[in-house]
C-alpha cells in the first residue's frame, strides 16, 4: 500500500511528465507546500515524500488535461494571499495611518505610532 501511495522518491523526477528542470520543479514543490500552508524546513522526510508524489501526481494530472501547473500554482497563491488576515491586518491599519488614526492593533502591540 505505501509503494502505490509513494511511488517515488523525495525530488525525484522519473514520474513526471515534461517536467521542468530540478531546480525549478523543487521551487514549484516549495510554493506547492506553501499554497497549503506548510513548509518544507523541519517537515519529517516521510511526510515530504509524501507531499512530493502528491504534487507529482497533480503536476501529471494538469500536464495530461493540457493545463499549466505553474498557472494553477499563482492563481492558488493569489487566492490565499486575498484572503490573507496578516495581510487585511496590514490594509485596515495603513488605513488608519492614512486618516491619521491610530490603528488599535498598532496601540494594543506597541508598534510604531505616528506623531501628529
């Protein structure tokens, strides 16, 4: 059961149709683990292999439906960055700066005021 779950081994490229060179196919992998919020750094190998043969196989799945990974891959990076709480943090307290207010996340953290 494990052989058909992980058929390959982590980064290796004998599975994939037309992939793209090493270098570029781990930096698709690394972004591929981010879209789903993880990381590669201190993930356990057997985990990391796994997600490996997972992004393989979808990487086959879109190549043999004749669409872009990498398409897919921005557009998935675009979704999470839209709906992203850091970054809506960022957007209502820029606002706050620009009508000279004090942003209550700004006050309750300590961070930088601005002096009016």
């Amino acid at each position: 059961m494990e052989a058909e779950l992980t058929p390959w081994g982590l980064f290796d490229l004998s599975g994939a149709l037309n992939p793209d060179t090493p270098d570029t196919m781990r930096d698709h992998f690394r972004r591929f683990r981010a879209a789903r919020q993880k990381t590669i750094e201190g993930a356990d190998l057997e985990a990391l292999r796994r997600s490996w043969c997972t992004f393989i196989r979808r990487w086959n799945r879109m190549s043999e439906a004749g669409e872009s990974f990498v398409g897919w891959l921005a557009y998935r990076e675009k979704i999470l960055a839209d709906h992203s709480l850091a970054q809506l943090r960022e957007r209502v307290c820029q606002n706050a700066w620009n009508e000279d207010r004090l942003c209550f996340v700004n006050v309750k953290e300590g961070l930088a005021t601005k002096t009016r």
